[in-house]
C-alpha cells in the first residue's frame, strides 16, 4: 500500500509538472491563436489534478497511513502535505469551487481590462465577489481569530496578523523614518547612464556570466528564455527555467529580473533528489523562497563587493559606463527614490509596498474596508508611508494581479523574503568570515554553497524538533 | 450520451496535444540532464491515454453508437477511427501488450548502439522480436492474404501488397532504366557551390520566406526552431511547429527540410475548426501527409518556375551563387546521383530507397527471410537498383529508426507519397491553366488555395461514395 502512495503523489507530480510545462510555453513560445484550445488543454489536466487531490482513493490513503505510526520522516511529511491539500480542496463543496473558478477566470479578465482603461469600477464587482468567496473559504477551512489568516496560511504556514502586525509595524516606522532623512538629505544621484542604449545581446552575454558565478547550472538542467514578464518554473530538479525581458533602453530592468528569477532557481536546483515524487519538492515557503531571489537581487546584486568584481566586466561589455567612477555607479544603483509601482520600487521603499497591500487585505477580511473604497485607502496610504499619489488606478490598485484571482495572502511573502534575506546575511557572515573577500574576488560559489546546506536542503518538509 | 462521447473524444486529444508538446520540447528546448524525468512524464501520460482507449466505458460508446443509425457524417466517422483504436490495442492481451512496449523501447536503445558501432547482430535480436511481435498482433487483428497487410493498412488504410507489388514493380522498372540512362549520358553536374559557407541567419532569413510564400502562418500559428532531426508536430490547426537544422556547409539541408516539414505544416494549419476534437484533426493517411510535403519539397521547390522567382532573391542573399548561371544551378538542384542514405537521396533515386525496404519487410513478414539475413540482401538490392553497395551497416541496413520500434509498412507511405503528389500536379496544371506563370511570379497562393480545397479539407474522415 505504501508503493501505491508513491505511485499516487508522483502522477500528481506528474501533472503538476505538465502543467507547468505548457505554462511555461504559453508565456515563452506559443503562437497567439492557440491561446483557446491551449487553455481546453489546461483546464482537462487541473480537472485531472482536482479529481486526484479529491478522491475516495486519496482518502483512503490517508487515513490509513495518519494511522501508522511506521513511517519515514519524508513519506509523513508528504502525507501531511497532501492532506492539506485535500482538506484544502475537499472542504469546498464541489459545485462552490467550480463557481469559484470561473469567477475567478472573468475575474482576472475585468482586471486586465480595468488596469488598461485604467477604472477600477470595472474590476470592483469581481473583486468583491473573491473577497466574499475566500472568506467563505476560510470559514471552511477553519481559522484562529482572523480569517485573514487562513489565507496567509496558504502562502506561509502559521503566520498570523499578529505576528505580521508586530514585524511589520516596526518595519514601517524604521522604513519611513529613514526615508524622511533621506529626502531631507537633498543628496541626488545621476541614474542617466543606465537608460543609454544598449544591445540585447551584450545584456544576455553578461545576464549568463552573473547567472554562471552564482551557480546557476544553466547549461545542463537550466535554461534563459525571454517572456513579457519574468518568471521562474521547473520540472523536477533538473529542468529549472528562468525568463526575462529586455530593455535596451535600460540595463538594470534584465539584468536585475535575471538575478532574481536566478535566486528562485538555483534554490529548485538544488532541491535534493530524494524528494522528487514525494510532493516535497518545492520551496519551503513562500516567503522562503522570495528570500533567495530577493536576497541575491538586493543583498549580493547590490552590494559593493559584488560589484568590485563585475564593474571593470560591465565596463568592458556595456557602452554605458564610460566615465562613471565605481562610487557614482554603486550610488546610482542603490538610489532610493520613493515611486508608485511595487516592480519598480527600490531596495529600500519596496516593502512599503507591501504593508500598503497587507493591511489593506487585513482590513477587507476583518469587515473594516468595502471594497468600493479600496483606491480611496491604496492612495491615502501611498501619501502617507511613500510621499507619493497614483494619478490613476492604473498606476495605482490595479498594478497588480495577485487580487483578480483571489490570491489574497500573497503579497507579505515578499517583505519576509526580505527580512528572511537579511537574516541569512548576517549568519552567512558569522559562519565565512572572509565572505566579502570572496564575494569582491567573484567567488559567489561560497554563497551558494551555504545557502544550499542551511536553506536549500530545507523544502516542504516538515522538520520535527530535536 | 453524445455529449459523452464527445467529451471523451476531446480528452483523448488534449492527452495527445500534450504529450505531443512535451515531445516537442524534449527536442527543441529540453536540458540534457532532464531526460530521466521526462520520460517518466511521459510514460504517465501515454499510460493514461492507453487506458482511455481501452476502457469499458469507451467500448460502451462505441457498441450505442455503433448501434445507432441516426448520427452525422463526422460523429460516424469518430465513431470509426476510435473503434479501429480501441480494437487495435485492445485486441491484443494487456500484458503481452506491457512487453511489447518495453521490448520496443530496448530495440531502440539497441538499434542506436549497433548504428553507433555499425554492428547488425547488435540489432539483429532485437528485431527479431519485433517482427515476432507484429506478426502476432497482424493476427490478432486480422488480415486478408497476407500479414504484412495487418500492418500497411495502420499507415496507409486498405493499402495492400497485390496493389502496392503492382504499382512499386512499374515504378522500380521505369526509375531503373532512367537511371541508366542518366548514367550513360556522362553529363557532371556542378554542385560545389551548394557548399561554400553561408551563415545560418541568411539560411534563416530566406527558409522564412519561401514558408511565407508559400502560405505557412507563421506568426500567429506557426513556429520553426532548430532541432537535430527536423519534425513537424501540432497541438490543434491553431499552433503548428516545424524544426529545421542549419548546416552552413550545405545550404540545401535546411532550406529543403524547410519546405519539406512546412508541406506537412500547412495541411495540418488548414484542416477544418470544426473537426478539432473528434479524433478525426490529422491527415488522411501517412502517405497524403507525405505527398504535401515532398510535393513541396521536389514538384514545386526543384521547378524552374519556381526558381525562377527565388533565384534571383537568392543570389542577393547567399554569397553562393555569384557567376552561377540560372541553368547551371537549376541542373546542380536536380542532380541524379545514387547514394546509399535515403534521407539524401535526389528526386529520382529516392523511391527506390523505400521499394527495397518494402520489399524486404514483405519477404519478413512472409517467412522467406529470416533477421540475420536482412544486410546480405540489402546490400545485394543496393547493387542491383541503385548500383552502390554499403560499406558497412551503419551506412546500409542500420540508417533508418522505423524497424527499431516495430514501424513496419510505415515506408512505402513515402514512395505512394511521390506518386500522390505527381497526379495532384497533373490535376492541379489542369484545374489551373496559368499555374506555372503563378509560380514563376512567386504566387505560390494558388498551390496552397487549390490543396486546401481539394486535398487539406479531407482528413481521417471516411468520405462514403456518393
């Protein structure tokens, strides 16, 4: 019975992996008038995904191994996983979730309307429908307190509104206080140099060299392909594939997305191969896994060290540079400059952002907020902690799509990659005490070696405490 | 419960868009290392779509509707092709058919190794299984006369060898005096030229064109990328992939490649919407889908009219052609040269590299000639049609995959497709009086136009007379 568990987690990563798999080729490859019968093709297969991660069968499976008590510590931990996903599933009435997910399909296509006439009344009848239904599933699934936080449970497994209010309370008042000082310091960087043409191909040659020092294995298991917006996704372990998207007119907008997709990748390259077909193998977290890419984004892609390595390369590959000493060029990358597109937003502003995002969703699931006020708040808010005011919805609610199909919960993952980051930093240096060193020296293969022993290595998994 | 049955139709081709897309991308884009898990992918998804054509549940459709006299002309005609599905596969004893396909699968492993070493009796055991196998499936399925007719008629439906000994006898007679008499003639061609370096992006740029020209829809449902083999593959009439190989010592390859793979291209972006999912979206038979491409690739793009237009284009974009004379390139295209690979054979020689296969899989399939027999008569057949011999097997009875996974009276489709394309030009000059002035002005429109009408249009459907 146990080789029919097996049998029956790795067909559902099977599937999982075709999915994504013609995901990846409806972003990367396919001709734009397959977009129907491509999504015919993807609709059959995740009824094929419910069907399994809801049967009788499955149930079985799991109650009777929750019975024993015999078991590895990776085969119980697959069990947990899927169960949750069972319960997660299974707790909706069948009829609820089909409902649930052709509104959220319409849902998704208001919003692209609404964002490109750039009215948020569009949106606003659908998006009050996903709030209603992912309450209503909350209550299902079951919740302490909040039913915010069952949604967050999703992305991070027990966070709370508690904790994110204490952590990023604090966050708040730190980020804005230092920003104030750095308004007030009237200090202003030339960034100009950035935006001078320069060639796709030159991006790509350098792209490939950073992605190469970071241990990205992009000739044998990964793959760079480009895409409108960039992502990561992976087959198994050994088929990892990162996207980006060009613009000549400004380096940073690749070379950046390419070193984030790359800490997302190297992370599922370097998930152990035991855990294949398990159900566990995947990052631990959301957030965990937003740690790695934006930890290699900002705390290494940032860094002086990392550049004393790479500027006299980019200075030799790009025409941009010229005459730009190595402090204006490390000054304009770091330039904190407080904007209204989350993607875009520095280091520093960006998890702004995101509280902006989380208590507004806290508000919306507690019955503080009607959904009709959400701009009103977004902009109010955006005055507040940013100091700037979206002239539309377009650039202001409606940048993002995380909301249109329900993903409420989602977005503090990212502003606890950053802490997360930050964290590994200050261990990293504790644990390679010539990190720096390395680092200005190109050698980053001591940076992914540690991550893959205190990070990597920890997936779905559940650890039991010693 | 057509509904039904209809809906079980759809699923069988999503499972077959998609395994057909994981396919493509194995040879396309896949990182070498992900082979393993891929396969397994793929073996899940071939597992499913064999369970779906052997269910009871289809049976049941099958046996109502078969029973049922009031149905339309295309739900009659799924009816057929999954009947004959079902009873292809299910005739044959489930676990005999779990041996076949791993057995077909170490032939292949085999037969790549003996070609590797040019060593048959790698191979030799290995097909005798294989032979051994489809003579009893040919049984299990029936046949009229003669075994080997169980299995031409899988390629090519009521094909036999009474027709086929007939047809290929006049073919063989009729191409061996010409070729004797081309070789007496002492004429030498000039084709060095062919081989002067030309870069892939020109290759590119022109191979493009010509699809354009000839009516491929290449930007909003079709794709060409680079694969070592060239294929052809589709995912519904709306997403349509050929591959191509640049050799930019031989600009022929890939250009005739090209046009070859855009012939089978160009049926499948014109079979009708309305046939998408029933099983009926694929050409009628493997030797029509051969007939558009080699008709593309020899009637039309080895034609002086056709050179006539591109010549000129051509002599601008390669630095090929410079001080080659229109008929001295038109002569070193059409070169009539024996040679011992099929895949490079010239017009003219090309279908005599089938007529030895077929005849040699007849003898198989007829008892009167065993395995280890096969390269001496091979050779032997070489000498007496062609008159080259093999140096070694690899170059002679080893060159071609189809035996290997027990494709047996897959060939003669290419020669019937010779043949088929020869009258379609006949009726085509007919129907179209100023078809070579067309052609000459690179309106290769009105050949699309005219196998669009009166050949793409008829697919796997059964036409009943009238």
């Amino acid at each position: 019975m146990l080789d029919e568990l097996k049998d029956y987690l790795k067909k559902l990563e099977y599937i999982n992996s075709t999915i994504a798999l013609l995901d990846w080729d409806v972003m990367v490859n396919m001709p734009e008038k397959a977009e129907k019968y491509r999504s015919e093709m993807l609709g059959y297969l995740s009824g094929e995904y419910y069907k399994m991660t809801t049967s009788e069968k499955l149930k079985q499976l799991i109650e009777h191994f929750k019975a024993n008590d015999d078991l590895d510590e990776i085969t119980k931990s697959s069990i947990d996983k899927i169960e949750k996903e069972y319960n997660k599933t299974k707790k909706i009435p069948e009829e609820q979730y089909k409902h649930y997910k052709i509104a959220a399909s319409l849902s998704y296509s208001a919003w692209e309307e609404a964002k490109k006439k750039s009215d948020f009344s569009i949106f606003a009848p659908h998006l009050e429908k996903m709030v209603e239904y992912n309450k209503k599933f909350a209550k299902y699934w079951g919740f302490e307190q909040n039913s915010y936080n069952a949604l967050l449970d999703i992305y991070e497994p027990s966070i709370t509104t508690e904790k994110l209010d204490v952590v990023f309370g604090e966050l708040r008042l730190a980020i804005v206080d230092l920003l104030k000082k750095i308004n007030a310091s009237n200090v202003s960087v030339d960034t100009e140099y950035f935006k001078k043409y320069c060639p796709k191909e030159a991006q790509q040659k350098f792209g490939k060299l950073v992605l190469d020092k970071m241990g990205y294995d992009y000739k044998k298991s990964g793959r760079i392909d480009e895409s409108t917006h960039p992502f990561t996704t992976n087959f198994g372990n050994k088929d990892v594939r990162i996207t980006t998207n060009y613009d000549e007119n400004d380096l940073r907008k690749a070379l950046y997305s390419t070193i984030h997709e790359g800490g997302h990748a190297i992370y599922e390259q370097n998930i152990p191969d035991d855990l294949q077909g398990t159900m566990l193998a995947e990052g631990a977290s959301m957030a965990i896994h937003e740690s790695q890419s934006r930890f290699y984004e900002n705390l290494i892609g940032k860094s002086k060290e990392f550049w004393t390595y790479f500027y006299p390369i980019a200075q030799n590959e790009f025409n941009n540079f010229q005459g730009v000493s190595f402090d204006d060029f490390y000054r304009g990358l770091n330039e904190v400059k407080p904007s209204l597109i989350r993607i875009d937003a520095d280091e520093l502003t960006y998890s702004l952002h995101i509280i902006i995002r989380y208590e507004i969703e806290k508000m919306l699931f507690n019955d503080d907020l009607e959904v009709k006020d959400i701009p009103y708040i977004w902009n109010k808010k955006y005055e507040e902690y940013l100091g700037v005011k979206p002239k539309n919805d377009s650039e202001g609610v409606l940048q993002d799509m995380h909301w249109s199909d329900g993903s409420f919960g989602y977005f503090p993952s990212y502003a606890l990659g950053n802490l997360y980051g930050a964290q590994f930093l200050n261990k990293m240096k504790k644990d390679i005490l010539d990190l720096d060193e390395q680092i200005e020296e190109g050698n980053l293969k001591v940076v992914h070696e540690w991550l893959k022993n205190n990070i990597h290595k920890h997936v779905k998994r559940q650890i039991t405490p010693n």
